[in-house]
C-alpha cells in the first residue's frame, strides 16, 4: 500500500518533473552569470588593449612632430606631392 505521508516512489516521480525544471533554471542563470562575467573580462581586455595602442601612436606623433619642425614638414610634403 502507499505510504500516506507523501514520501513514496509515485510522490517522488511526481515531484520529479518540477525538479528537473528548477534544475534546468538553475544551471541556465549560473551560464548566464558566467558569460555575463566572461563578456565584462573580455571587453576590459579589449579596452586595455585599446588605450596601449593609442597611447603609443600618439607617442609616436609626439617625436615626429619634435623631430620636423612645421615648415620643414610642409616644405618635405609638398616635395613629395608634387607631379613629376
């Protein structure tokens, strides 16, 4: 006969179901969270990334406007703009 208190085997397989959806919900959230964290990383790198790369060309747009004074720089331009 079946247990009257609710902690058979029909009351077990009946719960079951509603177990493997809250554990479906669960691991759902927890990928969510995980690739939430994995995108702000990601995005963070690229930032770095991108700060590293302007910082050194305007390094080097520094020196190379220390290095020619204006009028020699547009006195070379116009040298090698012109039509031959």
């Amino acid at each position: 006969m079946a247990e009257p208190d609710g902690s058979g085997i029909s009351a077990r397989l009946w719960r079951l179901p509603g177990q493997l959806l809250l554990a479906l919900i669960n691991a759902t959230a927890i990928l969510a969270i995980v690739a939430a964290i994995v995108t702000l990383v990601a995005i963070a790198r690229i930032n770095h990334f991108a700060e590293n790369k302007q910082l050194t060309w305007s390094k080097i747009g520094e020196e190379a406007s220390r290095a020619f004074p204006p009028r020699e720089r547009f006195a070379e331009h116009r040298k090698n703009c012109t039509v031959r």
